[in-house]
C-alpha cells in the first residue's frame, strides 16, 4: 500500500516559506507606515489618569500614551512595531513626537500634570534635547508639571549615563518615573544613585492582587524599597475596586488601570470640568 502523502511537506533548501514571506511583507509594509506618519507627524496622545490612592476621586496626574495614525488617521498598533524600533532611528523619532506633544498639552492647560514615556537611547540625542528646550521655554511652570517615565529594563542599560540625565533635568523641576519596577532588571545597589521620584509597579504583579497571596508579598516588598529611597509608588493594571482597595490598604501612594478611566484621545479634564459646571 503506497504511503498517504503529508499534508504539508518540508521545504527544500533554499525555498522560502510563504507564511514566513508574508509576515516579513507586513512587518515591512507596517514599519513604512510609521516611518510615513512620523514624517508628517501623524500622532496623538490617549491620556490616562492616575489616581491619588489615599484621596479617592483626585486625580495626581496623568499619563500620555502615543498613538501613531496610518493615512485614514486610525492608530497603528503599537504591538506590531513598538518591539522592533527601542534600538533604532525609529524609537527615537517616536520618542521626540511624544515629548512634542506632551509639551503642547502642558502649555495648553497649566493646571495639568503629566508623565510621558521616553527611553533611555534617547538621553543625548540632539533632536529629542533640543525638543525639550523648545518645550520648556513655552511656560515657565512646565518643567514642574512634566514626568519623564523609563523602563525599568531601558534605565539599566546605561544606568551611569541616565544618572547624570536625572540630576541635570530634576535641577529643573522635571520629575521621573521608573516605569516596570519588579520587571528583574534594577540592580538595587543603583536605586540610591538613581533617585528616581516614582516607581510604577510592573502590572504583572498588581493585576488581580486582592486574590493573590503570592504577588501580595511582591507588592508589599517592592513598595518598602520604594519607601526606603523616598520613592512614590505607583501601582499599575488595576483593573477591579476590590484589588484598588487592597493596594490602598499597603500604603501604594497611586493608582493606574481600566478600573479608573481607559486612555482617552478627548482629554479627561475637560470630561471632569464639564461634569462639574453641569
């Protein structure tokens, strides 16, 4: 009896898979996109309201997510190029985007405060600093109300060089976020040197915590060290009442996640502001 043939046979050598091909076509077609919209500045900020965990209903800032548009003005997600552009001329295009933008909302509305991802590639980078003082000289109060967040895992690729950074910019007034804490990267022998005024406590950890003893534990340690360098804390991905109540209950100074507000492309405050003249 001749053998059944395989529904899918190996490749020979040298042929290229065509599922493999088709990726690489819309990784490519995905990365000229934000090539494109980078150039015409085709971007936005979705805001997100952290909140003051001991003062409920008190917003203590906000933070600015950037949405790329493609040429329909819908965003590109950022999962499909987000992870391929940290180390490239890309990453730091984005980089000097968001903090443009930033900058405008914080000359727009001098009651908010808000907090803005950047990397740690970006500390040097002429564009990215020369965005800054553009910004900086808009309002005088902007450096005050403007937080720089830093991965975990980007800040501890140079940790010397983000040292140096923080201490020139807080000599300003700007305040940093070490965004992912618990994510396994800090060596804390730098957390004394790096001086950090936030920590956000990586979501993998406070997500759910009010059913979890073991993240509980987590929690509880990683705010202790963010207590011990006199270090805000942050907790993230809060997503339920319930686990806001817990986090709360530790001491966690604010809160972040879908439990208080989603990031929004129409500015929150001025949701807040409408509510309170109705």
């Amino acid at each position: 009896m001749a053998k059944r043939q395989k529904p899918i046979q190996a490749l020979g050598q040298g042929a290229v898979d065509p599922l493999s091909a088709a990726v690489t076509i819309r990784d490519e077609s995905t990365m000229e996109m934000v090539r494109e919209a980078l150039n015409s500045k085709r971007a936005v900020l979705a805001y997100q309201p952290v909140m003051q965990a001991a003062a409920k209903g008190h917003v203590a800032f906000y933070e600015g997510l950037v949405r790329i548009l493609d040429a329909t003005g819908r965003p590109i997600p950022a999962k499909d190029f987000m992870g391929e552009v940290e180390d490239t001329e890309i990453g730091r295009l984005i980089d000097c985007l968001t903090l443009e933008l930033g900058l405008q909302t914080l000359a727009q509305e001098p009651d908010v405060r808000l907090s803005i991802n950047m990397s740690a590639r970006s500390i040097g980078y002429a564009r990215w600093m020369k965005t800054l003082e553009t910004g900086l000289a808009l309002n005088p109060t902007i450096g005050e109300r403007l937080i720089l967040e830093i991965e975990e895992k980007s800040a501890m690729t140079t940790p010397e060089l983000v040292i140096s950074f923080m201490r020139e910019l807080q000599g300003r007034g700007i305040s940093f976020a070490l965004d992912d804490f618990g994510a396994g990267f800090t060596s804390f022998r730098y957390l004394r040197d790096f001086v950090f005024d936030l920590v956000k406590i990586n979501g993998k950890f406070t997500r759910n915590i009010a059913r979890n003893a073991d993240n509980q534990v987590v929690v509880e340690a990683l705010h202790a060290v963010g207590r011990q360098f006199d270090m805000f804390t942050v907790a993230g991905s809060v997503e339920s009442a319930r686990d806001a109540e817990f986090l709360t209950s530790l001491g966690i100074d604010c809160l972040q996640g879908y439990h208080f507000g989603a990031p929004s492309l129409s500015p929150p405050w001025k949701k807040a502001a409408m509510r309170s003249a109705g």
